[in-house]
C-alpha cells in the first residue's frame, strides 16, 4: 500500500479550493495565479503517483514526457502551466515543450470588459481555467 495521497484526493484538497477562492474574486491576478499553480502542480503530482503507485498508467513516461504529451493535447492544461511558470519565475527564458506562449509574469493577464483574459493566448482565463479544472475532476485514480 502506498504513502502517497491519491491525485484525486489531492485535487479535493489543493485545486477545488484554489477554483473557489478565483471565483469570489475573477479578476485578481493573484488568486488566478494560484489556481493556475494547482492546477499546473496536479499534473507533477499524478505522475509522481503512478511512478510509486501505478507505473503502467505512465506507458514508459518520465514526468517530462508526461508533461509534454498532456500540455500538447490539451490547450487549457498549457495555458496553466505558462502562468504557473511566469509566476514562478518572472521572465522565462528557458525552453519548454510545448513552447511557451506567456513569457512575462509582468504581462500574462489583461482585463477587457470586466474580464481576465491570458496574454498571448488571447483567451478568457476563467474559460481555461474551468476546462483545466474539468480535466482533472475527470481524471481516474
């Protein structure tokens, strides 16, 4: 039996709350920026999990092929990433796969009509941040 806390109990305890503390106040870059971040770090958490837990989900991945393969066919899981990076590091420089499209924490939102909208991928935040939500709560153990 493993020590490890299953991903989707990790998701009830770090990523829905960070989803509940956005929603009271959408257009707080800081509360965006923590979502993202959960988001973002769910992925690293699924992968560590399957390493320890279930090594057969993982088809021979490492965490940076995991990574890859899921931010290239998912857009909203991308555009989490991009903006957990940016806050993390202020200007990314480094290379990334899938390419980063946000390359400055100091510019990753713009408000538009009273909403927040990402930099770049010229997309409402909520919107992303929703179908990231969605993938992860769909997300078998």
């Amino acid at each position: 039996m493993s020590e490890l806390t299953k991903p989707s109990e990790i998701f009830r305890e770090n990523v829905e709350p960070a989803l509940n503390e956005y929603l009271q106040n959408p257009l707080s870059k800081r509360h965006a920026n923590n979502l993202a971040a959960a988001l973002d770090r769910h992925l690293e958490w699924t992968c560590k999990y399957y390493e320890q837990v279930n090594p057969s989900r993982l088809n021979g991945a490492t965490l940076a092929s995991f990574r890859s393969d899921l931010l290239n066919q998912n857009r909203p899981l991308h555009v989490m990433s991009d903006l957990a990076d940016a806050a993390d590091h202020r200007f990314l420089t480094y290379r990334r796969n899938p390419p980063r499209v946000v390359t400055s924490s100091t510019a990753a939102y713009y408000e538009e009509a009273g909403i927040l909208y990402v930099q770049g991928f010229n997309s409402p935040f909520q919107s992303e941040a929703r179908q990231a939500f969605e993938f992860w709560r769909n997300w078998r153990d």
